[in-house]
C-alpha cells in the first residue's frame, strides 16, 4: 500500500511539474510543503488530485489565471477551462440535485463558463462566447429549479420574507452577469439593437437614465 501511494504521489509530483513549466512558466518546487502552501504551486498541485471538486477547482482557477494574460495563453486558458467543467460534468456521483445543490461545483461551472466567454469576447469569436453564455444560462436554469425553488418556497412557506428576496436577489444577479456580456457583443458588433438590449438590462437591474444621461 505504501508503494502505491508513494507512486501516486510521484504521479501527482510530476504532472504538478509539468503544469507549472508548460502551462504557468514558473519554476518548479520540489518541497511538497512549500507547494501547498505557495498559492500558485498548491492551485497546479490541486490539478493532480483524485478529488473532482478539489480537481476542478484547480483547473478553473489556473484558467482563470490565464486568462489575464490572454495574448499568451489563450490557449491553455480555454483547454483548462474545459477541463474544469469536463472534470464536474463527468462525475457520475454529482448528478442532477446533488450538483445543482453543491456551491463549490457549480461556482466552478459558473466562473468557468463566464471566463471561457470573456475569452472569446477577447479573441473577437462572438458566435463562441455567445455559445458558452448559452451554456451558463442553461447551467442557471437548473440551479433555479433544483436550487432556488425549493429554498424560495420554504422561505415564503415560513414568512421569511427577507430569505426569500435574498435567494431571488442571487439567482436575478447571477442572471445578469450573462446578459452583461450579452450587451458588450451586441455592442461590439455594433448590433442595432445594442441600446435597446443596454436599456433593457438597466430596467432589469432598476437603473433609470435621464434623456440627457443617456445621450451622453
């Protein structure tokens, strides 16, 4: 047993390595300890792991580090971003209500959908970025129905009003950070109906220009 474990370790060891020279271009650490305590040696570290959720978590935010770099490493930031949501969707043991229930593996899927997005906005692939902001709205629809409802519900079923505003509040805001990149394409793409899909998404949030504001 000891064996297996320390070849699985070596296995985990050198993938780390290779994430950290490849992909993040930094140097190696060779002291396991130092490597779960260094944030970005701990975030590649946690990409070996047997864990989907601690796997997947790593994956997204390597992505997501990547993606602030995007004229490098657009790339990799979309191959580990996929990877990320691969890693949750493949799991057969997160199925339905208890991955639409668990915060940290859809918190994954969300970062990594919207990251995915922006990247495509950032290599003007509109139709792409329009795609995985598709994906994410269907990824909130689930999360409304197997998530938000029944805690809506049982809120105003106990008069806890303020539980139950909360609860909308967050699913609404989540929402929005779709429709969001949504305006920025149309907007890009100098679509027509930019303003008008700019105005609708102020009343949705409740922000009200004047004539003059909005001339500006």
């Amino acid at each position: 047993k000891d064996e297996e474990n320390m070849a699985e370790e070596e296995k985990r060891y050198n993938e780390y390595c290779q994430i950290i020279s490849e992909v993040l271009e930094v140097e190696p650490l060779k002291d396991l300890k130092s490597i779960k305590d260094d944030e970005i040696h701990k975030i590649a570290y946690m990409c070996t792991s047997e864990n989907t959720l601690e796997k997947a978590t790593g994956l997204s935010r390597i992505g997501h580090f990547l993606v602030k770099d995007i004229e490098e490493n657009a790339e990799n930031a979309k191959k580990y971003l996929e990877k990320a949501i691969n890693t949750i969707l493949d799991d057969k043991n997160l199925s339905n209500k208890s991955l639409y229930n668990n915060e940290r593996a859809t918190t994954v899927l969300e970062t990594s959908y919207l990251d995915l997005a922006g990247t495509y906005i950032l290599e003007e692939k509109y139709d792409m970025a329009k795609e995985k902001i598709k994906d994410y709205k269907e990824l909130m629809e689930k999360e409304f129905n197997f998530k938000y409802t029944p805690l809506i519900s049982e809120a105003k079923s106990k008069g806890e009003k303020i539980k139950m505003l909360n609860n909308m509040i967050e699913i609404k805001s989540k929402y929005t950070k779709a429709d969001i990149l949504l305006v920025r394409i149309a907007a890009l793409e100098n679509s027509p109906d930019a303003i008008e899909q700019y105005d609708n998404l102020l009343k949705k949030s409740g922000i009200v220009l004047s004539d003059e504001e909005r001339n500006e």
